[in-house]
C-alpha cells in the first residue's frame, strides 16, 4: 500500500502570541518550525507523498523554501481553509490518487519521529484508522466552576486514557468520509469514531507534543540542543 501524507501548517497561531509570522513559520535552530516534522515525513522509508496545507499568503514562500530545501517527496503545496477540517480536506484531495492509506500531521508537533509515524501506517493498514496517543501520566480531576471559583467534582480514573496526538492515518476510503462529513470534531478519527468504525491507538511519544505556545517552542529548542545537525 502507497502512503500519502496530509502535513497541516495552515494555523495562524493565536494562543503563540502576538508579533512575528504564525508559529509554524518561526525559526528554530534557523530552520521554521514546519521543517523539522517535514524532515521526518521525508525520511520515513514507507511514505511516498506529502501535500503540505499552508496559509494563502505564505503558499509561494513555502514552495520556493521547500523546492530550495530539496524535499523530493513535497508533491503539492495547497492553500488551506479557515478551520481545520477545512485544511485537512485540502490536504488529502492533494494527494497522488496512487495513495491508498493516508495520513494527517499537525506540523506544530515538530519533534514527531520516523517510529511514530510508522507505527501508524502499520495499524491503519491493520484496522482501517489509527493513530498515535500517549498514555495521561497525571491524576486526572473533574472541575465544576462555582461563581469565579473552580472546585474538584471528582477524581477520573486514568487507567485507559490516551492523549491524542498526530500522525492520524486511514485507509484512503475510509478517509473520504472527511469530505462530505459535518459537525465539529477535534481531532480527525472522531469523523470514523462517529461512524461506529475501528481506530487503533498506537504508542506515540512524549516529545510528539503539540506547540501552542511560546514555552513550547523553547521547550523545542533545549531537546534539539546544539548537536543536533541541520539538514
């Protein structure tokens, strides 16, 4: 089976902070932020294509950095939509019709590594839809908001809870669901959920976290560190 990937870099952003371009156009260690998640992508033997979802206005910087980085597996560069679901359309009609499993990556998880994803493409071959989740390490409490105060409703038991993360990966036609599929969902296997369809959970990684904010981003640059190489 030949594996697309949809790599989602549309957002703009706004929990990061205000000043500079969206998040995932912010250099780190002299490279944007989209690249490191990219260079994964790229160096996963069992990927074949990526489309990569970028905002309108930045589609014609993004090619030329993409061309002049020499990423041989980028085969488009699309604009996304205002919400997420939108980009993620955007992204999966933009893969080569040849792709008959396919996945979505948020490009703020910048440090997710060839193991993840092809833990992924594995179960989303085996099942139909999978995707990678960490296992929550902390207490979990329920809040109940009282007037300005929020008081412990009670304490949710953690054994069996998952943190979403990305990649998320389908069979190409149980994918197309995301075409003509409404409501609201948070993340991407919730339109197969939905549907009483199988989705797999595969172990993902603790440094496979999502940059929301500033923090993020440094917390980013300590991991990498200065021995890291830039390709």
């Amino acid at each position: 089976m030949t594996v697309g990937v949809a790599l989602v870099a549309a957002g703009r952003g706004r929990r990061f902070g205000a000043g500079g371009p969206p998040k995932q156009f912010r250099l780190l260690k002299g490279k944007p932020l989209f690249h490191w998640s990219l260079r994964a992508l790229e160096d996963t033997p069992g990927v074949a294509a990526i489309a990569l979802v970028v905002p309108a206005d930045h589609r014609r910087r993004v090619e030329r950095y993409v061309r002049n980085a020499g990423f041989r597996k980028v085969a488009a560069v699309v604009p996304g939509g205002g919400e997420r679901a939108e980009s993620v359309r955007a992204g999966l009609r933009a893969l080569p019709g040849r792709c008959d499993i396919v996945l979505v990556h948020d490009a703020a998880r910048a440090l997710v590594d060839r193991g993840v994803v092809e833990r992924v493409i594995r179960a989303a071959r085996r099942t139909g839809a999978a995707l990678a989740a960490w296992p929550v390490p902390d207490t979990v409490k329920e809040g109940a908001a009282r007037g300005r105060r929020t008081l412990v409703r009670r304490t949710v038991p953690r054994a069996g809870l998952w943190l979403a993360q990305t990649p998320q990966g389908f069979r190409r036609e149980e994918a197309r669901k995301f075409f003509h599929a409404g409501g609201v969902f948070t993340d991407d296997v919730q339109v197969l959920e939905r549907a009483g369809r199988p989705v797999e959970i595969v172990l993902g990684s603790a440094r496979n976290f999502k940059v929301t904010r500033a923090e993020d981003f440094e917390l980013c640059r300590k991991i990498l560190g200065p021995a890291r190489s830039l390709r």
